[in-house]
C-alpha cells in the first residue's frame, strides 16, 4: 500500500466536522482517542493533512511509528475538536494557530480582526501510549493529565515521593502495605498533581510538587441535582499549599476519573466565579470517546467512566 | 511504516512490527559522541569543545534513558535525542531525572527540569553540577 499525500490548500478531501455546541459554564468536555483504534492509514493521512509544518515536522522527529503515530493523533485531535465547536466564526482545523505560554502550556492563537472577539474556548491534552485525551472548558482554564493504570514505576516509589512530594502525600503513600494499592495511589495523585499545574499554566517546573499537596476529603456536599443526572459524590479532592496549609487555594476543582478500565484521568478545572463558583457545586462532565471524522461515543454515565475523586455530574 | 517527503508525511503501512527508522550506532557511538561536541551547534556560536559533557557521562544518560523507557538495545539513542521523541511523558522526564540524581550523587531542582530536552543536555548538566559540587 503506498499512499501519496501532499499537503493541500482546501480540504475538499476531507469529510465535514460534525459541529458541537460549547460547554457550558462548570462544565468540562472531555475527548479521548484509542489510538489501538485507528488502524486506517487513509485516515491517518487524511489527518497528516491537518497540520501546520512545523507540527509535521514534531511528529517526523518521533523516533519509530508507533510514536509518530500518537504524536500525528494528538495534533489531530486538538485541532478537530477545537474547530468543531460553534463559536462566532467558522473554524477550519487546518488553519487553527498555536501558541505557548512563557511556560509552554499550548493555546489557541485566535485571529486578531478587528470585529472579532476570541471564544472563551480553553483545552489541555494529555497523551500515553494507550490514549490520547483533550479536555475543554469555557471561561475558564484547564489541565488534565493519563496514565495508563498497570504503568510500573522504575524508582522506588516511597523515594520519589519523598523527593518530590509533599510530607503529607509522603505520610498517606507511606501508610498503604499493600504495594500494588500504593503503586495505583502513586498513579493517581501523581495525575492529579499534573493536571493542577497544567491548569495553572506553569508546569512542573514552575509549581514544584513539593510545594502543594492534594488530598481526598470526605463530601459534605449535598448536591441538588435534575432527575437523570448521576453525581458522584464519593469524596471530594482539595489541593493546599505545604507551607500554609489552612490557607487553601479553593478556586480549583478536580476529577479523578477510570476510563475505559484502562487509564487514570485527572482533570483540574478553574472554579467559575461568575456562575457562583463559591459554592461547591458539581463539575458537569461529558466524556466522548472519538475518531476525528469518524465517530464519537458519548460514554458519560456508562462503566467506561468510573468516577474515583471529585464533585461530578455526569 | 513512516515516510518523510519535504513538508509532507505519509504512512506507507502499518505493521506489527516497527522497524527503526534510524540506523543503530552499535560500535561507535563513543566517537560519534566525542564527533558532536565538536560541532557547531547551530544557530548559535557556541562552542561544545571545553563545556561538553564526558562521552561516559552521556553514554551513562543514554544507559538510564534507555532503561527507563524500556527501550531496546538496538534504538540509537545519541547526545542529541530529545526524551519526547524518544517516548518520554512527564513522568518519565522526572523518573529519568531522579535516576541520574541517584547514579551521580547531583541535586537537580524544579526548575533546571524545562531546560533537559535531550540527552546531552542532561549529560551537560550533571557535569556542571558535579563541578560545583567538588569546588
């Protein structure tokens, strides 16, 4: 099979983007590619198309197929997702512009004309071997972060806890005996420790681990909720500084999630003040399984979705 | 299997079975090592001569890298190989990092861990920290 493929200025090539409507506000959408799914190498050039230059070049960096694979999957998820959800203007995946942050957090450049005002779109993705997953919020920023639940860690997991997590979080890991129950806890709060300086825009670099720690608190919240609707209200996950710990940074809210009995999914949301974010209201959450161009699967509310953390509404 | 054209990229087939799209450097990797700390790198006039790391410092990254991601024995892994394109996620960033703090006896803080891209860098790195460490 040899498949010619040269970049082209329209997309009459490609099938149209089913449009969606924007999250509301506190809610989140998140996508998720299989990439054991995408088996079609039409398809797969199909979305080569898609990308800028400079991210075909990323992706020929990648060393072996199954890397360049992902990497291709990853930018095609961003830039299809994106463009599919209907804002004032007509988004053509192609033409989407990136940019990073001073600290490399990616986001979308928006068309400076002068009628134009940009949408208040944010997005994260997140990718390991098995999945690759974009999240998507209005209003206000996001960060999430997967790990596929059987991933061995090589160190010692008390020693790298102890070197780059907060006492706290040492003292909780230390406690569990059962090493397959810590090496999971492990897993997830380091998820979740992601996904929050994701959300802030700065990285690992930027917010030490060691300088907050994240934990699970018990819910006191009694959700009002439409008939229907399923919310989870298991325990509820908090983050605080580790130097002033009743000082509790509390403008941000988290979903640990299991998806497809495969994958641990953190997500950190900014609190949105406008809708009343004081109150501890539930996070809305849609959860799609997709193929760009191909299909979604909605799979909230269904076993693909196992809420483990977190206020969610389902 | 992957393809490179100019500013295109195609996919010819996928298979089971990925072949490397690089050569492997069994055999001289230690002069292709000491061959890039000579070279200019580019876009910039920095001279590798004197601050390149040891081709043992970097073959011992390449040995922890190599582990780390579970790579096989035969993936060319050089100075110049970025961890993300190696298949390196944040985790494994972190995980190779303390690896290195452990074999070297180095403290690498936060921040330094946005500058190692790559293997040299890493390798650059331990080297000026263990400087600093004997002074």
């Amino acid at each position: 099979m040899n498949i010619r493929c040269f970049p082209r200025k329209f997309s009459s090539a490609l099938p149209p983007l089913v449009p969606l409507q924007l999250p509301s506000p506190m809610e989140t959408h998140l996508w998720y590619i299989l990439p054991n799914e995408v088996k079609s190498v039409a398809l797969l050039n199909q979305y080569s198309e898609l990308l800028s230059p400079c991210e075909r070049e990323n992706v020929n960096r990648m060393g072996g197929d199954q890397l360049k694979k992902r990497a291709l999957l990853a930018r095609a998820l961003v830039r299809t997702t994106i463009a599919r959800y209907q804002t004032n203007c007509q988004m053509n995946p192609r033409s989407l512009k990136f940019r990073k942050n001073i600290y490399g957090k990616p986001e979308v450049e928006w068309k400076n004309d002068d009628n134009f005002s940009p949408p208040p779109l944010h997005f994260n993705i997140s990718h390991t071997s098995s999945m690759i997953a974009c999240g998507v919020t209005v209003n206000v920023p996001i960060g999430i972060d997967v790990e596929g639940k059987q991933r061995k860690i090589k160190n010692d997991i008390i020693a790298f806890a102890q070197r780059y997590f907060s006492p706290c979080e040492v003292k909780l890991l230390t406690a569990i005996s059962d090493s397959e129950i810590q090496r999971q806890e492990f897993i997830k709060l380091w998820t979740l420790k992601e996904a929050y300086v994701k959300a802030l825009g700065k990285g690992f670099s930027a917010v030490p681990f060691k300088t907050f720690t994240i934990r699970f608190k018990a819910s006191t919240i009694r959700c009002f909720h439409l008939p229907g609707n399923s919310v989870s209200e298991a325990s509820e996950v908090i983050v605080e500084s580790s130097d002033d710990p009743k000082n509790l940074p509390n403008n941000w809210q988290f979903a640990l999630l299991e998806v497809a009995a495969s994958h641990y999914v953190a997500i950190c949301t900014e609190k949105d003040k406008i809708v009343g974010g004081e109150a501890n209201r539930p996070m809305k959450l849609t959860v799609r399984k997709t193929i760009p161009f191909v299909e979604d699967v909605c799979v909230s509310g269904t076993d693909a979705v196992l809420v483990l953390g977190g206020i969610i509404e389902q | 299997m992957a393809s490179i054209t100019g500013a295109s990229l195609k996919f010819t087939s996928l298979s089971n079975s990925f072949k490397q799209t690089q050569v492997p450097l069994r055999g001289i990797s230690v002069n292709y090592v000491s061959f890039q700390s000579h070279r200019m790198q580019p876009g910039s006039l920095r001279f590798r001569v004197s601050c390149a790391a040891k081709p043992e410092t970097v073959d011992k990254v390449c040995e922890i890298v190599r582990k780390q991601l579970a790579l096989p024995n035969d993936s060319s892994i050089t100075g110049e190989s970025k961890f993300a394109a190696l298949g390196a996620d944040s985790l494994d960033t972190v995980e190779i990092v303390m690896g290195l703090e452990e074999e070297f006896g180095i403290s690498v803080e936060e921040e330094s861990a946005q500058s190692i891209t790559t293997v040299q860098d890493a390798a650059d790195l331990i080297e000026k920290l263990r400087e600093k460490n004997s002074a």
